[in-house]
C-alpha cells in the first residue's frame, strides 16, 4: 500500500469517528432516555408485583383473623369489616354472606350476595355465584326466588341446571308434583349435568312416584 493510501484511509477513519461522535452529541440523549425508561419500567414492575404480594397478604391475613372467631355472628361482623379489593373482595362476601346465613342471619345474607351479584368490579364467575347462592336462600317472598331461578335457570347460564334442580324442589314443595318431575327428568337428562346432580334429580324423580327408567336408556 502506497503512504497515498495510506494517508486516504486514515483520514477516512478520522471523518468516520468525527461522524460518529457528532451522532452521539447529537442524540445520545435518545439513547440515555432509553435505558432510563426500560430500568424505570422494570423498576416499577417490580414495585408494582411487590404491592400486590403485599396487598393480597394483608388480605388473607385480614380474613383469617375475621375466621378464627369462635361465634358466628362474630366471624360475620369481623368478615364484613375487612377492607378487601377484587377478587379477594369475592371471597370475603361469599365468606361473609356463608357466616351470617350460620349464625341464623338470612337477611343479613341475602344482601351481601345480591350486593356482590352487581359489583362490577369482580369477575363475572363470583357475580354469578352469588346469584345463585342467594336465590337459593329461603325467602318469604317466594315469586321473587322463583323469578330469580327462573333467570339464573335461561340457557347459557353458568349456575343454570343448579337453579332447575331448585325450582324442582320449590315445584315439590308447594305440592306440584308433575311440575317437579318434569323439571328434574330436564336436569338427569341434560349432557351438562354432573354424575351427582343427576343422581339427586333421579332420587327425587323416584320419591315423587316418577319413573326414571326411559332416562336412563
């Protein structure tokens, strides 16, 4: 190689360094702002998953101590004061809403549940849960429990064969016998139902002086 060429590639590696170093001055400080933004982001994510962690522990704690109450009017009143969001807030109110139905509180239950079946910040599952749960609750006013079932009880509902198996029951009660049998051969005889729930609808079915013997084929 000739000192010309020599010379002309060293001063096109000096023009490439001035090049590149007027692109740092120039915007490094996009780069800077880069990693400062990727570091402050995983930062905060873990900060974010460590006042989860911490939230859902005061949580649990909270409801174990409402639970280790021995009465159970008690345990209700320590569930229904603890300060719980989400899906833990679910759990309290099923919980809550379980304890005062013990300690004879019917009400007291059944507001609990209807207040959760509308709480839109909980998923859907629990809302639907505690639909069911507190049609199921015994009430005075028996055409709203019917008119609760019979929602709960539509096609594409979650809790629907649980809520025909209650309506078969109320039928039964109220001495509607062919209406009760009817309601429980649709609950053995749906795909959906489970082995158990099939067998407490046969049960009755047969105690109602039904016969089972052309669903079971």
């Amino acid at each position: 190689m000739s000192d010309t060429d020599s010379f002309i590639n060293e001063v096109s590696d000096e023009v490439r360094r001035d090049a590149l170093f007027g692109y740092i001055r120039r915007y490094g400080w996009i780069a800077v702002l880069v990693v400062f933004g990727l570091v402050g982001g995983a930062a905060w994510n873990e900060y974010s998953k460590a006042q989860n962690r911490t939230a859902a522990q005061a949580s649990g704690d909270a409801m174990l101590d409402a639970l280790s109450e021995d009465d159970a009017a008690a345990r209700a009143t320590a569930l229904a004061a603890t300060n719980v969001d989400g899906p833990a807030a679910a759990v309290s109110a099923l919980l809550t809403a379980a304890t005062q139905q013990e300690a004879g509180d019917t009400a007291a239950a059944a507001a609990t549940l209807n207040a959760l079946a509308v709480n839109g910040d909980v998923p859907e599952i629990y809302r639907d849960l505690a639909a069911i749960k507190a049609a199921m609750l015994p009430s005075d006013d028996m055409d709203a429990r019917k008119a609760s079932l019979d929602a709960l009880s539509q096609p594409g509902a979650p809790f629907r064969l649980i809520a025909l198996e209650q309506i078969g029951l109320i039928q039964s009660a109220e001495g509607d016998v062919d209406g009760a049998i009817a309601t429980m051969r649709r609950v053995s005889e749906d795909a959906a139902a489970s082995r158990v729930l099939r067998e407490r609808a046969q049960t009755l079915i047969v105690a109602l002086g039904g016969d089972i013997s052309a669903a079971d084929q």
